[in-house]
C-alpha cells in the first residue's frame, strides 16, 4: 500500500512535533515509515535550506524563492519519496506543495495556477495521500516561536517566520482555502489542541481512512 502524509500550517503551528509522533507511533506498529522534511531531505534540499531559511538583509525576489524550493521539492520526489512509496514504505513530510501555494501564492502574490502547473512539473505528479493541516492562529503560532531557543543571530526567527503578521494571516487564509477545495485529502485539526490530544485524531483519521492497516494500533 502507498501511502504519502504531509503536514501543513503556519509557523509554530505544530507540524515538526506531530510528525516526530506519528513516526513514533508508526515505528512502534512495525510499519516501515520514512519522515523527511521541506527544504531538505537530500544534499542539495540541505544545502538550499540555509539560503532559503536563515535571514538576510538581502531580498528574494517572490519569483526566485519559489524556483528555489521547487528544486528542492524535484530532488526530494525523486531521490526519496518516489523510491520510498515505489517500496511500500510510509511517506511522511513536514512541508510540501501546499506550502509553495500557500506562502508564495496566497501570501506573496505569485499566480497560484502557475504555482500549480510547477508543482505539478517538479513532482511528476507525485501527491500526497493525506495532508494534515493543524490550523492556528498567527499570533499564537509566532508567540509558540518566540519562546524557544534562539536559532539565529538577532530574534531568533528564520526569515519567513520574521515576515509581517498580516503576511502570515494571508498564509493561514491560504491553507484553509486549500483545505476546503480538497476535502477529500486534507485532515484539518485545531493546532491549539493539546500535542496528545492533535495525535489521538490524526491516528483515528488513519484509521477511518485505512482501518485495514491501521485499526490494530489506534
């Protein structure tokens, strides 16, 4: 069985723990499970990630940030999610092409039926299966942030994360909508819930979706 799980949702709203805790879960059911990560999970993703995520007083023009993480996103199907699927192994990504639709469509204004039509092209169509959107406010999702530990030099926030708060309301406008033209594949849960709690739905999700591989672990 194929299977391909993205999470998706504004910064600090949850993702890179929920996936750590699926690939727990899926981990301790014997389930071979692959978890990677955009910009990265590859040489050349990990070398654009910095360029693409580490602030600068230099701007990006919206057009070349986005070629950027869509070469990424062609190594990363290529070289990990496509052989990993194609070997019956579970796929799961911090980060994918709604990400692209979201942040350089709806929030920097880029054509998103261009952004489409890319994605498309970098992926050789690969789509996820399943995509959890955690959903949250931007406010609260950028204060979640600022209590950590400093990562870089000034405020300790990466570039997009220093974006202007109306940049990230237009982020969340643009995940929602994409959850409402895709209902099919998106699972959209409320990011304020408790980690436990946000883990406990996702794994019932999987198991409405998939009760033949997963009802024994729920």
């Amino acid at each position: 069985m194929r299977l391909f799980i993205t999470f998706e949702g504004v910064e600090g709203a949850g993702k890179t723990t929920q996936v750590e805790m699926l690939h727990s879960f899926l981990v301790d059911m014997r389930v071979s499970v692959l978890k990677t990560r955009e910009p990265g999970g590859t040489a050349l993703g990990d070398r654009l990630r910095p360029v693409l995520l580490e602030p600068s007083e230099v701007p990006f023009a919206p057009l070349s940030e986005m070629f950027l993480y869509m070469a990424a996103r062609a190594q990363l199907v290529k070289e990990v999610i496509v052989p990993a699927l194609n070997h019956h192994t579970v796929v799961i990504s911090d980060r994918y092409v709604d990400s692209t639709i979201a942040y350089q469509g709806y929030a920097r204004g880029i054509d998103i039926s261009l952004i489409q039509r890319l994605n498309k092209t970098a992926t050789n169509g690969c789509m996820p299966h399943l995509t959890v959107l955690l959903d949250i406010d931007p406010e609260i999702g950028l204060q979640r942030i600022s209590s950590k530990p400093l990562r870089f030099i000034g405020n300790g926030k990466d570039r997009l994360e220093s974006e202007s708060l109306d940049f990230h309301r237009q982020v969340r406008k643009g995940y929602l909508l994409l959850a409402e033209k895709n209902k099919d594949r998106f699972f959209v849960v409320n990011g304020r819930r408790p980690k436990e709690e946000i883990h406990k739905l996702i794994r019932q999700e999987l198991v409405r979706r998939y009760p033949e591989r997963f009802a024994k672990g729920a």
